[in-house]
C-alpha cells in the first residue's frame, strides 16, 4: 500500500483541480432550468471515470436525472463492492451571502468553497481517485467494483426505491461504501451506524370563503390560522413528546452501552450552544443533546403561512392557513405507517369549522447497522490509518433514503465513511471541504479496499 499513498500523495495538486472542474457544473437538480447542466455533469463523471481506468460506464435512465452506473468485475472469486454517492447539489440561494460564485470555486484557509464540495462531489471524487491509484500502479482494484452516482438525492427522489427494485441484479453487490455524512468534530474521525429516517407534511386548513374583517368576525367565525396554531401544538407534550397515538410502539430504545459511549464523545454542549447562539437546548424530557438527535424521533414545523405578513398592520381574519412539518423517525419505525397514524391523528384533531387538505411529501425509512459487519471494521482501521487519530462511532439524526434501500432490497450491509466537518455549511452559503480530508478521504478510501479484504 505504500506505493498507492505515495501516488495519491504526489498526485494532490492534479487531483484538487479536477475536482474544481467537477463542481463548476450548477448541478442543482431540484430546479428545471438546470436540467441541462445536470446532464452536462453526468456526461463528465462519465468520461472522467473511464479516463481512471474502468471501461463499462453508462448513463441509467431514471423518472428524474440520470445515474451514472460503472462496473470493473475483474477479479473473479473476489467480493463485490458498491460505491455510492450523489453528484447533484443544493440550490444556492442567499446568493448575496456566499465569498465566491458558488460554482466558481474557491480556495481560502485550507478548503475549497463552493456548492457540492462536501454534499457530494468532494466526497464522492475521494473514492474516484483513490480507484485511480490502483488501476495507474497495479492495473486493477484488490475487488470488484460498482459505481452509482444518483443525481436527485438532494430533490427527493422517490422513485430511487422503485429504481433499485427494477436494478436489483445490476447493483447486486457484497457491500455498500458511502460518504455522505460527516465528523463529530474537527478532530475526531466518525463512523456513522444509524440515520434517521424522514416524513415530511403539509397541511392547509381553510375556513370562510375569503379574508375577514377581525372586529366584525373575530371570536365569531373560526380562525384558521389560530386552529393550525392549535393543532401543532397537540403533536407533542410539554416533555417533548409526540402524541401520535401508537408512534413510538415499534422505537428501537438506545442501549445502555449506548448511552454510556455518547457520554465520552467530545461533544460539549456549552459550545454547541454557543454556536448556535442560544441560551440552552430543548427536546425530549430524559435524554441528552445526543441521544435526542441521534436515537430519538423528533418532530419540527418547517414552515407556516398565513393572513397578513406585510410591514404595518391590517386586521384580517385569513381564509387559510398552511403549515409544513417534518417527523424524524428512528429504527424500527416504518415511515408508511407513521404517515398513516399521522393523517388519522390530523383528521381527528381538525375541528368540523375547517376544511383540511393534508399531504404527505417524501418519507424515508431509519437505518442502523451492526457495527460488527466487515466493512465497518475495515473503515475504522482504514480511517485511523489515514487521518492518525481513533475513530468514533456516532448516529446522525439526517436522512439518506437510500441507504436504507441498499440494506433492504440488495441485502447489503452499508458502511458510512462521512468525510465531511461540522462547518462545512452544506445547503447554506460557503459550503466548503476541508482539503486534509479531501486528501485524507483519498487515502482512507484506498486503505479500505485493501483492509476490506483481510476481514472476510
């Protein structure tokens, strides 16, 4: 192996600027007038994977943007392995707050700023040079490989499921390496073994048939906007609890072995706070900041609207009101099913003086994997080695649908080697990647594949 570290090593300046190439492309797959660039970045991650070595890349066709699909099956006899990532972005609106065009990249303390750097093109490039290592030195991989590079991750893409289902033999593989999660902290390389999984609401109450005057109205006709307000509130009690009848029926407790390593992360919570610039945190009554946003549902208005929001006062009682809200959900809990518990709970609520229209807009099922499987050992070996520091196993309380996908339809034990940093500032402006574990990431790719092999 030392002969790979020392080609990624010497290869470090060549290597940024490719990867500056890649993120010039507005791959934002969420907005319909960057279609074309999404195409454009695909056909790009397609010849630049053919440049490292690997022969058969095609673009798959999906119900959203095209995949990027690549297989080298040359060793025969030997484990498959699938390397996932996604190669759309987030929109980058503020614009006006961003140092830099966000698809002109920039280079300031150490890390490159732009849209897609650490969610996902930076992490996933990692993986692509570290591929290149072997094909340049040895002429091959010490594995068989796949490549699926998804380009609607960040638009919900909730045909993927489907995708995999109808792809099964294609994607078929012995396990699943990702990187789209990130450290604890700046200094403590993380192994991920959970994610949240995700539901997502909306639900719009109208009652008159137009805006009403408050003093002719008020405390006679029911006020929309007063009855959301009510409604959010009975989702949970004053303890932080969520009131859904049956929702925590089937919640995977935290083990006590748990909960005693969360307690030597080094996380503090006076300097979370101090980040986030408040006096103190809040949730579920009995667990501390970690245990509730790593191994606890949770449930969060996104956004409301109604009546009037304009500068001065006007005194209108709204037609309607509207509010989005998201539940995470954590392992067993079936995202179908709190859907159907949370529409029935919504309706009994809904007094008979509104009209409620109530939409479900993606959901995505909760993952937790043994950390006993191969492929994580092989990532906290290949991690200590690359970055000279211990790993530490963490939870995220994000979503990544597909992972979970991966577990239950290809029967594929995921392992999650996150790269990314606390401050990286994904989906807001200056979204960057430290350069150390852009190059470091190269490394510890590499090292997996090589130590992957001595676990199975």
């Amino acid at each position: 192996m030392e002969k790979i570290l020392n080609y990624i090593e010497d290869g470090k300046e060549r290597f940024l600027n490719e990867l500056i190439e890649f993120l010039k492309f507005p791959s934002v797959s969420s907005l319909s007038k960057h279609k074309p660039d999404m195409l454009a970045c695909a056909n790009w991650l397609v010849e630049h994977i053919k440049s490292i070595g690997i022969e058969d890349v095609r673009l798959l066709e999906t119900e959203g943007n095209p995949a990027v699909f690549a297989q080298w099956l040359g060793q025969p006899g030997a484990p498959t392995l699938l390397i996932y990532g996604h190669y759309d972005v987030q929109p980058v609106d503020p614009v006006e707050l961003w140092e830099t065009d966000p698809f002109e990249p920039l280079i300031k303390n150490n890390k490159i700023i732009a849209r897609g750097t650490a969610d996902d093109k930076g992490q996933l490039f990692c993986h692509l040079k570290a591929l290149e290592s072997f094909f340049k030195l040895n002429g091959k991989p010490p594995m068989n490989i796949k490549l699926f590079f998804e380009g609607d991750e960040e638009s919900a893409g909730e045909y993927m499921e489907d995708f995999i289902k109808d792809n099964k033999d294609l994607l078929a593989a012995d396990y699943v390496l990702i990187s789209d999660t990130e450290w604890l902290n700046d200094n403590s390389p993380s192994i991920c073994y959970a994610l949240r999984g995700i539901a997502y609401f909306e639900i719009k109450l109208t009652g008159p048939n137009r805006d009403l005057h408050s003093g002719s109205y008020g405390g006679v006709v029911d006020n929309p906007a007063n009855v959301l307000c009510w409604l959010i509130n009975q989702l949970k009690d004053k303890y932080g609890r969520i009131t859904i009848p049956n929702f925590y029926d089937k919640v995977v407790p935290l083990s006590k072995e748990e909960r005693e390593s969360f307690k030597k992360l080094p996380f503090n919570e006076e300097e979370y706070c101090k980040d986030l610039a408040v006096d103190a945190l809040n949730g579920e009554f009995g667990y501390s900041a970690l245990e509730r946003v790593w191994g606890r549902p949770a449930l969060d208005v996104n956004g409301m609207i109604s009546g009037f929001t304009q500068e001065g006062a006007k005194t209108v009682l709204p037609t309607e009101a509207s509010a989005k809200f998201s539940i995470r959900l954590v392992a067993n809990q079936s995202a179908q099913e709190i859907v159907e518990q949370v529409e029935k709970y919504i309706k009994t609520l809904t007094p008979p003086t509104m009209k409620l229209e109530f939409f479900c807009h993606s959901i995505g099922s909760p993952v937790l994997v043994s950390k006993d499987n191969p492929a994580i050992r092989a990532c906290y070996e290949a991690m200590k080695e690359a970055f000279g520091k211990e790993p530490v196993f963490i939870r995220e309380g994000g979503s990544i649908p597909i992972v979970e996908n991966f577990q239950s339809i290809l029967k594929t034990p995921p392992a999650l080697m996150g790269l990314g940093l606390p401050g990286d500032n994904i989906h807001s402006p200056n979204e960057n990647f430290d350069l150390n574990n852009f190059y470091g990431g190269i490394k510890a790719s590499a090292l997996f594949m090589d130590k992957l092999l001595k676990h199975i």
